[in-house]
C-alpha cells in the first residue's frame, strides 16, 4: 500500500491536503534545527519536505519509499523506539498519533529519546474536526489507510 498511499497526495485532493498540513507544521517548526526523528515517517513526504534527517516506522513498504528520499530510515514503533536516550534535538509525530495503540507509552519513548532542551511537534487532526470526520467515514466504508 506504501506506493498507493504515496500517491494520492499527487492527486488534486491529496496535493491541497499535503500543503495546507505541512503548511501548519512549519509554522511551528520552521525547518528542523539539529537532528530530527519522525515517528511514524511512513514515506517521508514531511520528513523531507521539513528537513527531518531520521524516521521510524513498523513498516518496510513505507520506509523504502521514504529511504529513496534520502531519509534515514529504522523499522520500529512509537511505542518502543529503536534509538538510545537523548539522541535527537527533536521529534516529529506528523499525523500518527491515531495510529499508535499506546499514546502514553509513545510520548513517553519521545521524551526518553529527546536531548534536554529538545522539542515536539504532534501534529493531529482532531476527531470531531471536518477532516476528522472525513477521515472517520472514509475508515468506515472500509479505506485501508
């Protein structure tokens, strides 16, 4: 599914809903000073896009399209990251929050893996939302992702 996935944001809806979510990303984060990770990288469009250097994901499909962008790419989970304490100035979490199965347990692999002083950016789309609901129906009539 990783290259379908890719593609829809080259589609009209998927390019418009790409820019106005990185657009909102930016104005937090602008590009990402020192080393970044992003959990939950999937293809990399916001890891490139914003200068994130590093991205973990569960699966080998998306972090091969994502390593062909030039991120460096490590199969893991939110839940569990694969990297040791304080290594990274900043983490992303870029619309995967309604993926993880344990919020608490993924923020607090965050924190463990953020140098002191480090930052971050959780980027969700809230339940109730008109995009939340959209995304709710589409889950509903059975869309994979």
């Amino acid at each position: 599914m990783a290259e379908e996935y890719d593609r829809w944001y080259e589609g009209p809806e998927g390019e418009a809903v790409f820019a106005a979510e990185l657009q909102c990303l930016r104005l937090l984060l602008g590009q990402a000073q020192g080393e970044w990770l992003e959990v939950g990288v999937g293809t990399g469009r916001f890891a490139q896009a914003l200068g994130v250097d590093t991205g973990v994901d569960p699966s080998p499909c998306m972090l091969a399209v994502a390593s062909e962008r030039g991120i460096r790419t490590v199969e893991g989970t939110a839940e569990e990251l694969p990297f040791s304490p304080e290594s990274f100035d900043g983490v992303l979490m870029a619309l995967v929050l309604c993926f993880v199965t344990d919020v608490e347990r993924a923020m607090g692999e965050c924190a463990r893996v953020l140098r002191i002083g480090g930052r971050l950016l959780a980027g969700v789309v809230p339940a109730g939302s008109p995009w939340g609901r959209a995304y709710a129906q589409r889950a509903a009539q059975g869309h994979p992702i």
